[in-house]
C-alpha cells in the first residue's frame, strides 16, 4: 500500500466509522492468537491488552471469551506484553513465521494490588503503578460496564476507596458531595477536577450562580451536577488520585485530586457489537418517612428504561468505537420523569509506525424535573407532608389521621400541585479529544492533546396562575401573577498539552522516566437570566408577557503552566520520584506571579529484597512495597475575585452603581502540602492483600471569604488567610479466602480517618459557610474547630427535663465523619455467575434535622416526647418559643452502613443464543437495598449547602429532601 | 520489523503535521491569546471619572436606601406590638423581644445602614470630586441619604460606629451625625421641594433626641412650607428591590399579622398589579403635627394639643384609602402560629378588663376591604375632645403615633427598645471592645417578654379579642423613663 492511500484511509477513517477493511499484506506476515484466562480459576478474561514488544500502537484485546489475534507481524521473534487491570502482567517471547499463526495462551495472576496497571493520571505520562509513591485508583471497564450507576460520582461512591461520595437528594442530576482526604479549602468546592482524555471538563457540582432556586438559601438539594451528564459509556477505564503529591502536576488546579475517565477508542479485529438493554423500576425508601401516607401522595414505582448498543473495531491501522445510550425513568416521584440520551465514539490511527493519532467524541443531554425542597418555603410537597405545614394550607397536619373524605381532598390537592409544578433543567455536554502520539525512538515518546467541552443547561420555572391558585398562593380568578423563569449557562473550556518522556536505563540497575510537559486550559462560563412575570398560562416562552427582566454574568479564567518529574528506579527496588510544576493563572491578584508547586517520592520494594526472601517466602509475603511522598497542590481562586469592582443595579430602569467587590491584589491560590506514607502488603500469594498509610496535610494560604465588620459596608472578600489541616489514616485490604477452579470469592474493604481542623483565620472572626441564621444553626468557620461545624443553641437539661441553662453559639457537631469506608464482597460461581454486593459506612459525623425540628414545632401527633414536658412549660407551652433554644435535640449522630448494589450477574453460554450472539450476559441488581442509621432521619438526604457557584458543599443538614431511590434493574447484555 | 526504514518515513511524514500543529497554536496563542482574560465588570477605576458617574452613583444610593429602609421597617415592625411573625423565616426572635448581638438580623441591619452611610460618604468625597456635572442639588440628596442612615442608626440601635472600623459611639452622637448632614443638605440645595424633606428629617432627629425646641421648630416650619408634605421610597417592581413588607402582609400565609386591635389598618402596602410596588411614606407632614402636639402636651398646653390632634386627624382623613382584594389572607385558620380574628363583628379590648370595642377587625373573605395606604387611626374627633388630662393627651397622640405609622418602621423606637453592636463587628473591629455594654440590646424593664406585646386572647365562638398590654397605656405610664417619650 502506498503511502498516499494510507493517508486517504486514516483521513477517511476519521470521519467515517470504517468497516474495517485489511490494509495490511498478509501473506508476507505471520499472526499470533490465544486465550488470555485467570490462573487459578481458569475463566476467561475479558479486556486484556496485548501489546507487541511494547509498542503502544501495536495492540489488541482479548474478547469475552479471553480470546485474542494479533495479525500483520512481521516473522521472526516478539515478545507479547499482556495487562490487564487487577493482574499481573505477562510477557511471553514468541516467534512468528510467514503465513503462520503462533498460539500463545496466557494465564495471568491476580493482583489486587495492581501495582502493574500502567496510570497516566498525575504523571505526565504513563508509568507503572509500582514506581509510584501515591495511591492511584483505576477502575476497568469490565467493572464499569457491570455497574447499575447510571452517574460518574455514583459509580464511584464504592470504587474508591479513599473517597467518600454522597447523593444530596435522590432526585435525578442533583448534586453531590466528594470529599478526598478531608476538606482542604472551606471557598471552593472539594469534588476533584475532572479529565476526559486529556481534556478538562465541567465539574461544577453546586448551584451555578444565576439558576433554579427552589431550596431557599444556601440549600441544594435541586440544584444540579455537571457530575450527572458525564458519560458513563464507552470507558475504557477511570483513573482517580487524590490531592497532594499525587496531582502537583496539576498544579493550582487539583488540590482536591482528579478523576481522568478515558474512553474507547477501538481495538484491532474482528469488528464486535452489542446491544444492552435495562429495565426497571424505582421505588422509594420509605424506612425514614414520619407518616405512612407522605408515600402515597408523592411517590411511586416508577419504571426506567434504557437501551445502549456500540460496535468496536479495526485494523492494524484504524480503530474505532461508537456507541449510543438512552434511558428514561420515570423516577420515584409522581410526575417526576426524566429522561437522557448520549452518544460517544473514539477513533486511532497510525501514522506510520512512530505515530499515532487519537480522537474522541462525547455527546450526553438530559431532561429532568425539579421539586421544591429545603428550605423554599411556598408550596414543597415534604415540607408541607412530613413537616407538619400543610396546616398552613387548612389541612390537619397529622396527615395519617385523616378522614377519608379529608385525605382525599389533600391528595387532590398535592396531586394537582405536583402536576402543575413545572420546574425542569435540560442539559447537553460534549467534549472532544485530539491527541496526537510521536514516538520518534523507542525510548522517547511525545504527545500533543487538545479538545473542548462545552456544557449547556437551560433551568426553567413556569408558575402558572392555575398552579398559584390551585397552591393557595392567590385567590381564584388570578390572571395576572403567572411567571417564567430562566437561567442558561454556557460553559466551554479549551484544554491543550503537549508532553515529552524518555525512559532511560543507566547499566543494568538503573532505570529512569523524565517526562516534561507544558499546559494550559481556559475556562469560558457564560450565564445569563431573562424572567418575565404577568405571563399568560400556556406560555413557554417569555414573548407577550408583561414585564420581562434579564441579567447576565461571566467567569473566565486561564491556567497555564510547565512541569518536569523524573521518577529513578535502582535495581527495581529503589525509586524516588522528584516533580515541579510552575503555573501561572489569570485568578491571581496582579501582584503575584508565577506559583511552584514541588514533589517528591520515595518507593522502597521491600520485598523484592533478596536478603528478605532468604527469610520470607513469597507464598508467605508475597508483597511488601513502603512509600513515602510529600507533594503540594493548588486550588486556584474563583474567577476575578482578585479585582475591585464596582457593582451595577437597573433601578426604575435606570443605571445605578454601588460598592462591588473589595478586591485583593495579593490573592493567589490556597497550597496543600500532603506528606503521606504508607505500605502494600500481601500476603499468602496475595490471597490479603493491605494498603496502609497515613497522611497529613496542611492547607496554608487557604481562602476565605469572611464578612468584614459591618461598618465597612462592604460584602465580602475572598483573602488568603487561613490554615486549615486534615490527617487520616487509610486502610484498604482485599482477601481472596477461596479461589480455585470454578469457585472464587473477593472480599474487600476500606476504613479512612479523618481529622480535620481549621488553624487559623488569619484574625478573621469566626463566619458561616453553611446552614440559616445564628439563631437557629449554622456551619461555622473557626479556629480550633472542624469546618463546617454545627453551632447554634445548647440546652442543657436537668433530670426533670427542666432547662438549666442554655449555652449560646454552641458546638452541636460536625458534617464531616470521624471515619468511613466502603466494603464489599464479590462470588465468583463457575465462570458465568457473579454475585455481588458493595455498601459504604461512616460513623462520627452529626447532621441537624429542620424535618424533625418542624413536626415538633407545627404539633405534629407523636412528637411531644421531643422536647422535655418541663422544658416545654418553661416556655409557657409555646413550641414556637421553645424550638429554637434546644437546637441540640434536633442534632443527631449520622453513623450509617448503606448497602449500594446487590448483583447477580449471568453469562449466557453460546449455545443458548443465536448463531450470531456472543458474550451475552444477563443480570439482576438492586441498588440501595438495605441501609441501617443512627439518626430518626436519611443522614444522606444531607442539603449540599454550598452557597455560591463553586463553593464548598459540606452538608450537615436534613430537610424536607427526597431520599435516593431503590432501584430494581434487569440487565440483559447481547454481544455479537 | 523495518523500524528503523518506518521511524524515519514517519518523521518526515509527521513532521510536517507537528509542525504546522505547533505553528498554529503559535499563531493562535497570538492571535486568540487563550490567557487574555478580561473581566467583564466595572472596576472602580474605570468608574470614578467617567462620565456621568456622580448621577448613578446618587441613584444607586437612593436604591441601597430602599434596602436599608426595607430591612429597617420589616424588622423593627415585628420588635413592637404592631405585627407578630406568624410564618415567614424574617427575626424569629424579635418577636419576643430579644435583640442579640448575635441576631442576623442585628447584623444585617447595621450593614445596610453602613452600606448607606459610606455609599454616602465615598459619593461625596470620591465620585462627585471627580464628576463636574454634579449640581449642589445632587450633593444635598446625597447629604439627606447618609444623613438617613445616621438617623436610622440613632433611632435603633445603642451605639453604633459611625464610620467604617471606627470608634463606637452613642445613639445621640449618630443623630448628631444626621442632623450635620440634613443641616449641611439643607444649606446647599436650591430645590425648595427636597428642603421639605430636609426639615422633616431634622425635626424627626431632633424629636428622637429630645430636643424640643429645635423638633418643634422644624416642624412648624415644614407645616408652613408643605401642610401635606408627604415623601416616599420608591421601590422596583421589576427588578428589586421590591416593598418587603407589602409582600410579608399579603400573602396567602399569614406572614405578618396585626395585633387585632390594628387589624383596619392592614394591608397598608396592598398589592395593586405585578408592575407596582406600593411606595413607604418615610417622612410625612403627619409627623410634624404629632412632635408639635406632644412639645404641647410636655408643656402642659392640653388644649393646643387638642387643637392640633384634631388638626393631625383632619390630615389624616384626608389621605387616600384603597379598596382592596385580601381574601387570600388566610386568618381565622391554623395558618400560622397563631389564630387571628378574621370578621367585623369581632370586638377587641385594648387590654384584660377594657371595654369591648367594635370596628378594629374587617372581614377579609367577603369581599373587597377599605384600608388607608398613608396614614389611618381609629381615633376620633370626639376622642380628641375628650382629652383632659396630659396623660390622656399622650395616651391619644401615641396610640395614633401607632396607627399613623404602622408598616414604617417607627414603633420600636417609639418602645424604646434598642439593637446592640453585631457581634461581627465586635470580632472584626479594632476599635470594639467584646463585653461591652453595647453588646446588649436595650429593652426598656417595663416591655412585656414572651411575647406579650403580641398576645391576646380570642375567643372566637364569643367573637372577642382581648389585648394582653396596651402599651400605649404602659408608655404613658412610664413616661418619664429615659428610653421613652423624648419631650417628657
């Protein structure tokens, strides 16, 4: 073939899904294929790369049944690499004749450790597991593609075992809370930065600053996640590190670690398809509902759907990978449908054999509805049923109670309210990946990636007179009252790198990997708002109504910077890795400059020592590998928070100027510096395996953004002031008690701790991040204290129940546990049926409970036992005078063990399907199942409180919030 | 392999590409400059100078005093015994009263006053310095709008600082400040219109302060300029800010109620259409009348004070009234906290073992209502003629003091109930002393607590509402208190 038709091919590959036509000679080549299964259960193993003498162009995968060809090789000898995520890797030398086929089968150990997975994530570029002194996490698409989670973040909540992950409601796209070793800035939010091949995408996961509010103030549970409209299909795998010396090469941008989700882009071969399809049902988890009949009037079994299907293929030259997914749920909700669509594919091309291009495309938008909840006030269907307000509207309040007539024309009433409730949020994201490989000799290889995401969400509210009317809002005959509402955000970011490495080996014993890169990515967030009121019923649009009213705001912001790190390993035993990155970023006051951000990591393989060996087998430790590192991370300020502004209001349609922001010249962004060491342990041929560490981390510069004196007049100011500290613990183990042929069992589990502490504020007062007013509670910045912590009231009560005293500005608790994990068990039967379960725990954190405080409050029948009877006649009887003085009953220890996922997964045998059909597999999973809490409420309907677009969300607070779903999913999964 | 033959063809062949990469996004650096970010707000130096500045930033002042004006009178409404908070999450406490530094409320009060006073001062000493087409009428506006914030401070609160991270001072410093500032606005306008409002202040200042000669003599001076001076904040129907407490007393919810006794006079603020706003009447000829009658009545002239009660009351008969649709107030049903009297056949008793009195309640679901919008009591020129005593005089002029000014934010100072120092402001200024006793609010020892301004007991099948305190009766009585009654 010549060169120009190669070209033509590659051109014409990349914009049309090619067929996968052979452009290669085969005669004069020869082939190697084989089975690649697990050495002590013999099942196939699905997904293994097999690379030819290490050439990352040169590679295929091995299919459902394990198996893999490998065509066009030139005679004479290879060797073969096989990796596989969670096992060793193999390489096996073979030779290849012309016109013949090598068989080479291959059986691989499991490790759970994984220390041969090659991460790119934090690196520059790719580099082996074991040569790195940080926890990095991958996760594999086999075990992607198992997964019920229809969201990134919910996905993750039992994958990684460092984080803990938490739902804020259980309302399609809604926000989430992730925290990664603890809470390192109390300004911005601690969900990590998020890549998808290269490429930064939109992480917001909090209230964007012109959108719904349907919460009140500084509750979340409506608002929605960028995390939600991440695709989930077509990965390849999910790398995450956590912050510090794990992502200093990210410099000002990753303190709170990074989730790098890589997608498909095709494997050489046989051209292979499927087609899934998941039907189900959602029905709510009514273990917490004070009144039976709350279920009845707003809830359902709401059935879901979704369908997906994609092929996989290519040649020597071009791979390629489509698939397209759709899903619609009619969720737990009464008129709570949403739906979601999304599109991906991947393409690769070799440019000769030192090149390689690779490109991606992923599309996702979704439909869902909002509902009032938190603290909104008017008409939110929880608020009014199990807070005891419907008395508000001339309903008894003990709803359970009613008479049947009585209960009818409540529930005529809700029903209606729900239906003409119109609060929806549309969403459409891509993102698109460009990256282009050079490996000019074998040990240099280079890249150069760009690409775009752009998000789009269009929020919108339509209150009707009729919805007014029908919610006691306003008297019948209304006309005039009616509104809409609309917020859109348009988010792009631009994201361009290029990166060198060369691997090196000095004699025999010393090998080093220098990678340096540059990078740079702008973040363009436009959102605008255009309202009308005196809108007719019927409108969607704002054409006609009687007043109409916009606004409009834009962050920008560019991150910029070059990064070095060499990582020098001696012997395979000894590796020390030592990183800078030098960054500069568009956030910073103009008085400061360029920010570094160093690393450095120690990697000691004890075990492969032979003086060890001579003492301690394998079989008996069979790993034993110490780390040690202290790197520092950035987070960067938010958008030009650095500059004095001055603040425009329309007023009587006029132009009219007040104080802006105060501005800081010196702003820069907030630096973590995370010392952590730690140990990988295993045991009996890895049947336990233990990764233990411990890590300290001190956050200097942090950002705050405390109230000056009132006197000042003006609003706040984000100042690097403060010093806040995290340290925990980190125990992750994996036992393998039973695998031989047939027979395998996977337990694993993780157990974190955490302490965290502001240190100082930097002679700022104490401020509220979170929660209402001083009076009642609030989250609480302060020295000595955790962030984020609960202060209000403190009764104390005598043995009467009478009040003592009451101490003001009290410590009630805290958001943030004491410790969390995730554990998990997983039963291999023979190799077709895989059963699975995983939960996730914490103990020592508190929430305060509005829902709880409000029954008492509004008399709600069963609650008098609430508050003292003593206590109660302290105040004259008065409920309403009394609640808020004894804020700590209404704040309760949140331990909980929440069970996720329970599958049963079935591979189908051949034989049972048609003749086209492979890799067919049938599963059944429930998601939330079981869950036991020490609180009276959900401790995770937890309102995200973040109050600002960005800012940190660290929950503490249950109120008037749906609860996540349980789900029942029947996974039907045909290959061909 | 031919590796070394396919490393060579490939350089050449991607060479050119990367090449042509790097130069592009050489050229595109340049050209789209990705690090070039502009901030899309005004930054006060582009501000200050431009053209046109001194005349936005005097309407952004005038906006910020409506904030700070709704903030005042929504809160200070539910200190006094005119409306209780049944429903809403505005000052859960005030209520009771308790007026603590720690309060949100406390807090944000005092920075919107601040937020005022140094939008006044940085207008004056900054952007008009810089702006030659300010007139001296723009500088005498700007003057009366600090001014009002000193006035605000003064009647409200025990102390304040009266500049940013300044000192703490008295309440009869920071009236001292607002009558500078009215003087000095006074002085230097050329608008006889906006002079009227200049001297009300000044008498109002005066008249909170005590001084009786300079109140009186301002208030007999604006009589004599405008009998029927009236001047009002003007809100944004459209894009705020909008009359917060015309929305707290017209919801479906029973947000704001009226002591029974007050229940004619509300909705004050009424909706009238989803494009008006209803203005609040903050300085009004009313009041002139009010300070010229109690000067008479502390001088022992009954009969003058008679005379200009009645002339008080002719005013006020003859402010607008509006018919009004508030048939969505829910009263007379477990709404709120509280049940309230919702029909006109309900008597009310000012206070246990009163005579039971018709004409106070009105029956909301039956119809239209009529309510006054500017100024309405249920005094009487009969009641008026009945005066005989000083006591008596004060009683009358007080209890309409109340009615005249319900929904303006005035009863809790007329109380003489007082806001303390934020605790924020003790934390983040220098000049604050933790512990000190403006750390306390002032509730004058003869305030009803728990609650009790806002009691009464209804007995809805006898359809009677019996006050638990008349306090206009208690003030009178304790007349001579310092928190109270200025002239006395």
């Amino acid at each position: 073939m010549t060169r120009r038709s190669r070209w033509t091919a590659v051109f014409l590959s990349a914009f049309l899904i090619p067929l996968g036509a052979s452009l290669a000679n085969a005669q004069s080549t020869g082939a190697i294929a084989g089975r690649v299964s697990e050495a002590s259960t013999g099942r196939p193993l699905e997904s293994a790369q097999i690379f030819v003498n290490d050439d990352r162009n040169r590679v295929v995968r091995s299919d459902a049944k394990g198996q893999y060809h490998l065509a066009n090789l030139n005679p004479g000898s290879h060797t073969i690499t096989i990796r596989l995520i969670g096992f060793s890797n193999k390489s096996v030398p073979v030779t290849v004749t012309a016109g013949g086929t090598a068989t080479v089968n291959v059986q691989l150990v499991s490790q759970p450790l994984g220390l041969d997975a090659v991460v790119v994530t934090g690196q520059g570029a790719g580099i082996a597991k074991s040569r790195i002194a940080t926890p990095v996490d991958v996760i594999g698409s086999e075990e992607i593609a198992a997964s019920p989670a229809t969201r990134i973040d919910e996905l993750l909540q039992t994958k990684l075992p460092g984080a803990q992950i938490r739902m804020t409601s259980g309302d399609a796209g809604t926000t989430s809370i992730i925290r990664t070793r603890g809470v390192t800035s109390v300004s911005n939010n601690s969900t990590p930065v998020i890549y998808i091949d290269g490429v930064r995408v939109d992480n917001l996961n909090t209230i964007a600053t012109l959108g719904l509010n349907l919460s009140g103030v500084r509750s979340q549970g409506a608002a929605t996640s960028a995390l939600a409209d991440l695709p989930l299909d077509n990965i390849d795998r999910i790398e995450f590190v956590p912050g510090g010396a794990a992502t200093t090469l990210y410099g000002s941008d990753a303190a709170n670690g990074v989730i790098q989700i890589f997608t498909k882009h095709g494997v050489a071969g046989r051209t292979t398809g499927f087609f899934e399809s998941r039907v189900g049902f959602d029905t709510p988890q009514t273990q917490f509902l004070f009144f039976k009949r709350t279920s009845d009037l707003i809830y359902r079994n709401g059935l879901t759907q979704g369908y997906s299907a994609g092929i996989d293929g290519g040649n020597d030259a071009v791979t390629y990978s489509a698939s397209g997914n759709i899903r619609a749920n009619q969720g737990q909700r009464i008129d709570g449908d949403n739906r979601e669509f999304g599109l991906q594919n991947g393409m690769s091309a070799n440019l000769g054999q030192t090149a390689k291009y690779q490109g991606a495309l992923t599309y996702n938008q979704s439909d869902a509805p909002r509902f009032r909840n938190g603290n909104s006030g008017g008409y939110n269907a929880l608020w009014l049923l199990e807070d005891g307000r419907a008395s508000a509207l001339g309903f008894n309040n003990n709803i359970d109670d009613l008479s049947p007539t009585d209960y009818a024309a409540l529930k005529s009433f809700i029903t209606t309210a729900e239906a003409l409730q119109n609060n929806t949020v549309f969403t459409r994201s891509w993102t698109t990946s460009h990256t282009l490989s050079f490996d000019p000799i074998p040990s240099i290889k280079t890249h150069a990636t760009f690409g775009l995401n752009n998000r789009f969400s269009k929020e919108q509210s339509i209150v009707t007179n009729q919805f007014l009317i029908a919610t006691k809002s306003f008297p019948s005959g209304t006309t005039n009252q009616g509104s809409i509402s609309d917020y859109e955000r348009n988010y792009t970011s631009f994201t361009a790198d290029v990166g060198l490495q060369h691997t090196g080996n000095i004699g025999s014993n010393l090998s080093v990997i220098t990678s340096l890169g540059a990078q740079l990515f702008r973040n363009d967030d436009a959102q605008v708002q255009y309202t009308a009121t005196n809108v007719r019923d019927g409108a969607q649009t704002l054409a006609g109504a009687g007043v109409s009213s916009s606004t409009d705001v834009a962050y920008r912001v560019a991150n910029y910077g070059v990064f070095g790190q060499t990582n020098i390993s001696l012997l395979s035993r000894y590796t020390m890795e030592l990183g800078l990155r030098v960054d500069k970023n568009t956030a910073f006051g103009q008085n400061v400059g360029a920010q570094s951000y160093p690393k450095i990591g120690l990697v000691y393989a004890l075990g492969d020592e032979p003086w060890l060996r001579s003492h301690i087998s394998k079989d008996v430790l069979s790993e034993l590998r110490l780390r040690g590192a202290y790197g520092v991370a950035g987070q960067f300020p938010a958008p030009f928070a650095n500059d004095r502004t001055i603040a425009f209001n329309s007023f009587n349609t006029q132009q009219s100027a007040t104080f802006g922001q105060p501005g800081d010249l010196n702003l820069k962004p907030e630096r973590t510096g995370t010392l952590e060491y730690g140990a990988d342990v295993g045991l009996f041929r890895d049947i336990a395996t233990f990764s233990i560490g411990y890590y300290t981390s001190r956050t200097t510069d942090a950002l705050m953004n405390a109230p000056p004196a009132p006197s000042t007049g003006l609003g706040s100011q984000l100042r690097n002031v403060g010093v806040i500290s995290n340290k925990g613990a980190e125990l992750r183990m994996t036992l393998v008690p039973i695998s031989r042929q047939g027979l395998r069992l996977t337990l694993t589990g993780a157990y974190n701790t955490l302490d965290n502490k502001v240190l100082s504020l930097g002679g700022v007062p104490p401020f509220a991040i979170s929660g209402y007013s001083a009076s009642t509670v609030q989250g609480m910045v302060q020295e000595g204290y955790p962030v984020g912590y609960l202060r209000g009231n403190k009764a104390i009560f005598d043995s009467t129940g009478k009040i003592t005293s009451i101490q003001q500005l009290a410590y009630l608790g805290k958001p943030t546990p004491d410790k969390f994990g995730s554990f998990g068990a997983t039963l291999d039967l023979g190799s077709r049926l895989t059963l699975s379960t995983n939960a996730d725990y914490q103990y020592g954190a508190q929430q305060q409970s509005f829902d709880r405080a409000f029954r008492y409050l509004y008399g709600i029948k069963g609650t008098e036992g609430y508050v003292p009877a003593a206590a109660l006649a302290q105040y004259g009887g008065s409920r309403g005078a009394v609640w808020q003085n004894v804020m700590n009953l209404w704040v309760e220890n949140t331990n909980y063990v929440a069970f996720r996922t329970l599958t049963v997964d079935y591979k189908l045998g051949d034989r049972f399907l048609p003749r086209l059909a492979k890799n067919t597999r049938v599963s059944f999973s429930v998601t939330n199942p079981w869950r036991w809490a020490s609180s009276h409420w959900d401790p995770e309907t937890d309102l995200s409180t973040a109050s600002n677009q960005g800012g940190l969300a660290i929950g503490g607070y249950n109120y008037a919030t749906d609860s996540a779903p349980r789900s029942y999913i029947l996974t039907l999964h045909f290959g061909f | 392999m031919r590796r070394n033959s396919f490393a060579r063809a490939s350089v050449r062949a991607v060479a050119p590409m990367l090449t042509l990469v790097a130069s592009s996004l050489l050229i595109s650096c340049g050209e789209f400059k990705p690090t070039d970010v502009v901030n899309p707000n005004v930054t006060d130096k582009a501000f200050i100078g431009s053209p046109g500045a001194g005349a936005v930033w005097l309407l952004g002042t005038q906006r910020q005093f409506v904030i700070t004006l709704n903030d005042v009178v929504v809160n200070t409404e539910l200190a006094s015994d005119n409306y209780f908070n049944n429903y809403t999450t505005f000052a859960q406490k005030f209520d009771v009263p308790v007026l603590e530094f720690i309060d949100p409320q406390v807090t944000t009060i005092q920075s919107d006053i601040a937020t005022l006073r140094e939008m006044g001062t940085f207008g004056l000493d900054t952007v008009f310095a810089h702006d030659s087409s300010v007139t001296p009428n723009n500088r005498a506006e700007l003057l009366f709008y600090r001014g009002m914030a000193n006035l605000f401070a003064g009647e409200n609160f025990v102390a304040l600082p009266a500049s940013a991270n300044g000192p703490i001072v008295t309440w009869q410093i920071l009236l001292g400040s607002a009558i500078a500032d009215f003087t000095q606005a006074r002085s230097i306008s050329t608008d006889p219109v906006a002079t009227q409002s200049y001297t009300m202040a000044l008498a109002r200042a005066y008249y909170r302060l005590g001084d009786k000669a300079n109140a009186v003599k301002e208030a007999t001076a604006l009589l004599a300029a405008n009998p029927t001076f009236i001047r009002n904040a003007v809100f944004d129907p459209i894009n705020g800010p909008s009359n917060t407490m015309q929305s707290v007393l017209t919801s479906s919810v029973n947000n704001f109620q009226p002591l029974p006794r007050l229940d004619f006079l509300d909705p004050k603020y009424p909706n009238r259409g989803p494009n008006i706003q209803s203005p609040i009447a903050f300085l009004k000829a009313e009041e002139a009348h009010l300070i010229i009658a109690e000067g008479l009545l502390s001088d022992n002239n009954v009969a003058g004070a008679k005379d200009r009660l009645q002339q008080l009351l002719t005013l006020v008969q003859s402010r607008k009234t509006e018919s009004v649709d508030d048939r969505i107030q829910l009263r007379g049903r477990a709404g709120g906290k509280i049940v309230y009297p919702n029909s006109s056949d309900t008597k009310v008793a000012f206070a246990p073992g009163d005579s039971l009195l018709s004409g106070y309640v009105l029956t909301r679901s039956a119809g239209n209502i009529v309510v006054p919008t500017i100024s309405g009591t249920s005094v009487t020129s009969a009641r008026i003629n009945a005066i005989t005593t000083v006591d008596d005089g004060l009683y009358v002029l007080y209890l309409m003091r109340q009615e005249i000014f319900i929904g303006e934010g005035r009863r809790m100072a007329d109380l003489g109930l007082r806001m303390p120092v934020a605790q924020t402001e003790i934390l983040a200024n220098p000049n604050a002393t933790a512990g000190a006793a403006y750390t306390q609010g002032q509730i004058p020892p003869f305030i009803p607590l728990a609650f009790g301004m806002d009691s009464f007991t209804y007995d809805a099948t006898a359809k009677t509402a019996v006050m638990a305190f008349d306090m206009n009766r208690i003030l009178v009585q304790n007349k001579t208190s310092p928190f109270v009654l200025p002239f006395e």
